[in-house]
C-alpha cells in the first residue's frame, strides 16, 4: 500500500493517459485506502497533494537540512535534489555553494515543483521520477536525497538512477529513518495515524548501507541526527555525549550518508 500511496500523488494534475504507471488495479487498491485508512476530510483529491501541507519544521528538528549539508564541506559544480518537495534543501545550499553553481530540483508532486521553484527562481525544477530520472548520464558533481528514498517504490532503481546521472567520483548525500532509532517502538505507538496513515520504510543500518554500496555508492562519513530521545538543545547533548559514543549514531531517529560514486 505505501507504494501505491506514493503514486497517488501524480493523480491531481496528470489523466490517468498520462500516467501508464499507475494501473487500474492500483487506483481500485487507493480507493480502499482512502475508505478504510484516511480520514474523511481528506478526499482523494487532496490525498495525491498531501505533501504540500506537510510543514518540515513541525516535524523534525528546525536544522535538519543544515545538519545534512554539513556532513559535506565544498559545493560547486551541479547539485541535484531528488525529492525537493518545496525546495527549502536547495535554498539552504545555495546560501554556502560556491559562485557559478547549478542547481537542479526533481520532484514527483507537480504542485511541489511549483513551490520549488517559486522558492529557487534560479534552480531548474521538474517533474519527474526519482526510479527514471530526467537527467543524463553523469551531469552532476553532488546528488541529495533527503527524506526522499523511504517513500520510493524501488529502492534499488532509485539508487541505480543516482548512480547514472552522478559522475564518478562524485558525492551523494541520503538520509533515512532509522529503524534501530532508540525511541522507535515508543514513537509507533503514539504517532499520528491519521496525518501519515501509511508507514514510510525505516532502514536497519546494514540494510542500508548494503544497498548504497551494491549501486557503486561507497560510504566515507555517515551520523545520526534528529534525535535520540529529545529535539532542541537537548539534543546537542546528546550529540555531544555520541562524539565520545560514537554507537549512539546507529540509535538516532534518522541517519545521513556521504558516499562517493565509484562507477
């Protein structure tokens, strides 16, 4: 059901012409979420734009993308977001790129783009699939996916399309929520089921590095972040306490990587 969650998102603004990958099967099977699983306010037609009232900073920490940028110390060239959502990781890397750099956003939610690109004037943002990207082979010097992976349908393809338009050498940054996270069992039962009624995929660590690595994507750095039990200040303690502990990263909510492409 996640994966066909997912797809709804194209149905707004696309025929179901001019989406050959979402089959009358599946639109049956959204019917059945939006009966049984969704609230009653939330029609079928607001459902495929639900990420446009998603709000980052209610639901996790005020520096997460700062936190992201800063696994990575230089960025120049041409810096892609997969999964750009209103593009507020572009604007933050923007603020610290180097003079000249491109930018480029891709998002499946043609609304989002919309955003995107109001909030990037001087980015490229389409629409587009992060399993079939619509970029060429090796066009770009860093890849984002933030937030972004634990909603595809294939995460293996996914992985395989940022290896494709990255060039060798280059640096991809991925996030993910951690299914080792200390507090995982405590936040699934007090999560808000109707706001997010189907469950993102968390990764295990080794499930995750294990795929990064089998696409040509070599973990250098990776951290935890968001939490370990508290947000704000709190959690700069407990930041502090895994410089010296370093196994907390592995129990954080969410984990970064910094890869490097060896294709």
């Amino acid at each position: 059901m996640t994966k066909v969650f997912r797809k709804l998102r194209l149905l707004k603004s696309s025929s179901e012409s001019k989406t050959p990958r979402i089959e009358p099967r599946e639109l049956e099977l959204a019917k059945e979420i939006q009966k049984h699983l969704l609230p009653k306010h939330f029609p079928l037609s607001e459902v495929v734009e639900i990420g446009t009232l998603y709000e980052p900073s209610k639901h996790i920490g005020g520096d997460f993308y700062d936190d992201c940028i800063s696994i990575h110390n230089r960025y120049d060239g041409s810096i892609l977001d997969v999964g750009c959502g209103r593009g507020l990781l572009l604007q933050k890397v923007k603020a610290r790129a180097e003079k000249g750099t491109k930018f480029y956003g891709v998002d499946i939610s043609p609304k989002l783009c919309e955003i995107a690109r109001k909030n990037n004037p001087n980015a490229t943002v389409v629409v587009g699939d992060a399993e079939a990207l619509p970029f060429p082979d090796n066009m770009f010097t860093i890849v984002f996916m933030t937030e972004a992976l634990e909603h595809m349908l294939d995460f293996g393809k996914a992985l395989s399309e940022v290896s494709r338009v990255l060039r060798p050498g280059g640096t991809f940054i991925v996030t993910v929520p951690n299914r080792d996270w200390a507090s995982y069992d405590f936040y699934d039962k007090i999560r808000n089921h109707e706001f997010q009624p189907i469950d993102d995929h968390y990764f295990r660590f080794n499930e995750i590095t294990e795929l990064v690595t089998e696409h040509s994507l070599k973990v250098l750095r990776y951290r935890g972040m968001d939490n370990l039990y508290y947000y704000g200040w709190k959690h700069r303690v407990e930041e502090a306490a895994a410089f010296f502990l370093p196994s907390l990263h592995r129990k954080m909510k969410r984990l970064v990587f910094k890869c490097r492409n060896e294709k």
